[in-house]
C-alpha cells in the first residue's frame, strides 16, 4: 500500500478497506495486476453493440439478488467472457457489503458512451449509511478524479457543482451521447473515438437559442478550467483495468463546507464509445417493520 499523501488516493491490495480508518483517505485504487484476456473481448462486445446492458439499478440489493441479475443480463454473452465478468462485478458488490458491515447496497450497471452531462461531483448515500462505495469501468476511457490537496475548498466545489449542474440542464440537447459510437478494438486509445457532440460544435453557431448556446459555451469553460480547483492543478485519471473504492458523503453533509476528504471528487470522461460500467454504494438496512420508512 501506498503512502498517504495530497492526493487523497491511495494503491491498496484487493479488498483491502482497512486504509479508510485514516479520514485523509478519499478513494483506493484496487489494480491494475496482470489484464485478463477476457477483458479484450469483453471491451470487443461492448464497444461494437454485441453486449448492451441498459441502465440498470438494483436497490438494497443482497449478493445473491445481483448475480441472479448479472447472469440474465450476460446470458448473450461468451461463457468465457460472462463467466470472470460475473465473478469479477459479484467480488466488488461483495466487498462493498462486507465494508458496510454485510448491509444492503445499491448496484448501477450500464452500457453507455460517455456525455458531458456529468462533471465533477461526489456520490451520496442515505443518512446514517455507510459511506465506502466502488466504481469500475471495464472499458474504454475512466474515471477522471482531483487530488483532496489541489482543491480550493468544499465551499469553491459547491458553488461550481450548482452552477454547472444549471447550465447542464440548460444544454442538455447538446450534451447527449456521441451519434456514432466508434468501433476500434482498442479501447485504451481516447483518440479513436469522436469527441462528444458539445466539443465540436461552436457555441455561438448551434442553430439553438442564444441562452442555450451561451449556457453551452460557460458549461465547456468551467469543465477545462474548474475553479474550485488551485492554479494548475492537474485532473487526474484511474489507471486502466482499476477498481476504485471511494468515500461517498452523508446526503444530509451534501452542499455543506465539510472536509474535501471526507469525499471522492470524480466525473465521467467526457468523450468515448460505450463503456461497461458497475458502480456500488452502501445504502441503509431495509427495516423489518413495512410500516417504517
């Protein structure tokens, strides 16, 4: 393991939570070890549309109630791909649950090409929840992230998570999925896919209203200079074929000046085809008493 450093980030041995005992620490990186050649293909099926997982959530969900899941959803899929995939998303829910004490989670799997609909922001859980979630991505471009010491303050990240989340909604046409996804094998390269649909088209020429494009232009700005970050800070991204185990924030913390450790500050790339996500967060014990919420 790692040293504790600025970053907030640390390399950890697999399933290894104990690091997070330290409140300096916002996120493990679990790998990358040896890449499989299972993920070769896995990432062959997913870019070229072979294996689609649409959008999926999967509440409180107990170990046992995903891999029922998992195993419909990859039933299309080459045993030899299906088989490590299965085994590989049902160690990371596993070990989430073990980490929340063997509670209920929270699983999102999907097959998506990246938009920019979702920049820098944190995960939240339910209040009193565990906190320590997971994140893979087992193609394609990933998650990019900011180091704990180059942020300003929770304060500077709040008031530009607000006013991005504004202009999304306002150029939420012009923040959708790439039209054509690519269909290179090697999903390593970020250049072999076409830039999202917002980064080749001139905010003041989007045959839309002057609102919307000027909503459009601010959005592209505040994603390549984010001022809740110091003066040349680097945007960082997990290493390829990387689990990460992360801090989620208390919703009831969310929006309030706490610790920038206390949390993992992280977005999707904004460009790429489509990508294999699982992403899995502690969430609170279903009571026994239907009656109480």
């Amino acid at each position: 393991m790692s040293a504790p450093s600025a970053s907030g980030v640390l390399r950890a041995a697999a399933g290894d939570l104990t690091p997070f005992a330290d409140p300096s620490v916002s996120a493990l990186v679990d790998g990358p070890g040896e890449r499989p050649p299972w993920l070769d293909e896995l990432a062959r099926l997913v870019v070229t549309g072979r294996l689609v997982v649409p959008r999926t959530t999967l509440t409180a969900a107990a170990l046992g109630d995903f891999t029922a899941w998992a195993r419909s959803a990859l039933a299309g899929a080459p045993p030899a791909v299906a088989r490590p995939l299965l085994e590989d998303m049902a160690g990371i829910v596993g070990r989430v649950r073990v980490g929340a004490g063997n509670g209920p989670v929270l699983v999102r799997v999907f097959t998506e090409a990246p938009t920019r609909r979702c920049g820098f922001h944190v995960d939240t859980v339910p209040p009193d929840s565990p906190t320590v979630g997971a994140v893979r991505v087992y193609n394609g471009p990933t998650t990019e992230y900011v180091a704990s010491g180059d942020v300003l303050g929770m304060a500077d990240f709040y008031a530009y998570l607000s006013r991005r989340e504004r202009l999304s909604r306002q150029a939420a046409d012009l923040c959708r999925p790439d039209a054509d996804a690519a269909t290179e094998t090697d999903t390593s390269d970020t250049s072999a896919y076409p830039a999202n649909a917002a980064d080749t088209v001139d905010p003041a020429d989007t045959g839309t209203d002057p609102a919307t494009a000027a909503a459009l232009g601010e959005l592209l700005a505040m994603d390549e200079n984010p001022s809740f970050l110091r003066p040349g800070a680097p945007i960082h991204r997990v290493p390829d074929d990387a689990t990460v185990y992360f801090r989620h924030i208390d919703v009831t913390r969310h929006w309030s000046p706490h610790p920038v450790s206390d949390t993992w500050i992280h977005r999707s790339p904004m460009r790429g085809g489509p990508r294999l996500v699982l992403n899995v967060s502690p969430t609170r014990t279903v009571s026994a008493n239907p009656g109480r919420r």
